[in-house]
C-alpha cells in the first residue's frame, strides 16, 4: 500500500511559475515511474510528465520547454515546476506512482492561471 500526498496548487497569472510536490509513504520500495496528470473541466486526464527511478523524463508536448519533473529518490518525493503557465494549464493536478502491478494517485491540487 502506497500513499501519495500533492500540494502546491494555487492561483497564478499567465507567465508566472509554481511548484507542485509529492510525497510518496508507505510501501515504497518497489516505485517505479512517478508523473504528473492533470485534468480540467470537460477534458480526458492527460499525462503531464514522468519521469523513472532512473531519472529519465518525459513530458507532453504543451509542456516541454517550460515543466520541470524531478524526484529524489532518498526522500520519495517527486516534483513539478512548472514555469511560463498559461490559462490552458489551469487544471487539477495529480501526483501518480507506479509498481509493476498497481497505480497510486494522489488527491489533487487545483492550478489555476488567471489574469
């Protein structure tokens, strides 16, 4: 059994950056991949980011350039800075783990990027 933990949400304007973190607990040892998801209002889930216990990411193209994901994997933690937001990042985000045979989520934050 896993547990996840995000927090870093908020309010920002277009251009401005935030940083989203979370804490993983529990049966940890077998973690694979952790991400990053979001899903706004009338819209599918996407994937946002991942990244592997051997620190290869992989982001979704509205992102690249401008989200950072990492992880520490001493602490189980695992990041997202996310920088030049835009109203169409404004979503629910979701921390997700991964073993070979469950997911774990995390309970949301809510971004919202807003003049």
């Amino acid at each position: 059994q896993v547990q996840l933990v995000d927090s870093g949400g908020g309010l920002v304007q277009p251009g401005g950056s935030l940083r989203l973190s979370c804490a993983a607990s529990g049966s940890i040892f077998s973690l694979y991949a952790m991400g990053w998801y979001r899903q706004a209002p009338g819209k599918q889930r996407e994937l946002v980011a991942t990244i592997s216990r051997g620190y290869s990411t992989n982001y979704a193209d509205s992102v690249k350039g401008r989200f950072i994901i990492s992880r520490d994997n001493a602490k189980n933690t695992v990041a997202l800075q996310m920088n030049s937001l835009k109203p169409e990042d404004t979503a629910v985000y979701f921390c997700h783990a991964g073993t070979a045979h469950s997911d774990y989520w995390g309970q949301g934050t809510q971004v919202t990027v807003s003049s």
